[in-house]
C-alpha cells in the first residue's frame, strides 16, 4: 500500500512540473510576453464614400501611444511614437501591456481611441481620414 501512495504522489507531482512554472532563484523576474501593434493610416478622398473604397496610404501621421486614457487626454508620458512612412503604417514591437490609447494627428485632423492586444500576440489597428 505504501509503495501505491508513494507512486501516485510522484506521478502527481511529476504531472504538475511544468517547464513555464520554473523559478529564477536570481531574484529577477522574467520577461513576460510582449506584444506588438500595426497602425495603419489611410486617408479616403471622398468623404461621401463610406467604404472609403479608394483609400491611400498616409506619410506623416504622427501616432503616439499612452499607457492610460488620462496620459491621452493631458498628452503626457507617451509610450511610444512614430511617424508614417510612406506605407501609411507603422509596427510598435515590445509592447509590455495589452491595452493602449492613441492619439493620430494628420493635416486632416485628430483621432484618437483605444485597443487591446491579446497577450503575446499581435494586432491591426485602423485610422481613416477624410479628405483631399
């Protein structure tokens, strides 16, 4: 009986030993998974078309991303920026977090919002403008 107990306690406590719940014995704790975002930027010449069926890809918008809505709102301690090549798009890599606020300024105007990111993963995010 006693050899059946002593089995089935290493069985389970095998079975538990993952190699993801290991432990640094540094002290230090271990980068978790990041994240990365595509932000692209379009601008539709025809403000009547709703499916901005004709967009162009926007340089020079200027995309910054806050940790928090309140860093949005009073534009302070920005994440990340960057500028629009050419492509309209810009790819922010090593995000920490999976949610972020945005704040897009282009010559035809400001948008902002929010978007999440799942953990460890990647995601597309959208910006249209209208106008000519």
């Amino acid at each position: 009986m006693r050899i059946l107990i002593f089995f089935f306690l290493a069985c389970l406590l095998f079975a538990c030993n993952k190699s993801d719940d290991t432990f640094d014995i540094t002290g230090e704790t271990p980068p978790g998974p990041t994240q990365s975002v595509n932000v692209s930027v379009y601008l539709c010449p025809n403000p009547l078309d709703n499916h901005c069926e004709n967009e162009q890809p926007l340089a020079g918008a200027k995309v910054i991303l806050y940790a928090t809505d309140e860093d949005r709102i009073f534009q302070e301690n920005a994440v990340r920026q960057g500028t629009t090549p050419n492509t309209g798009r810009l790819t922010f890599n090593n995000l920490e977090k999976t949610t972020y606020y945005a704040f897009v300024e282009t010559q035809h105007g400001v948008d902002e919002d929010y978007f999440q990111i799942p953990a460890g993963g990647s995601a597309n995010y959208l910006f249209h403008f209208y106008g000519e």
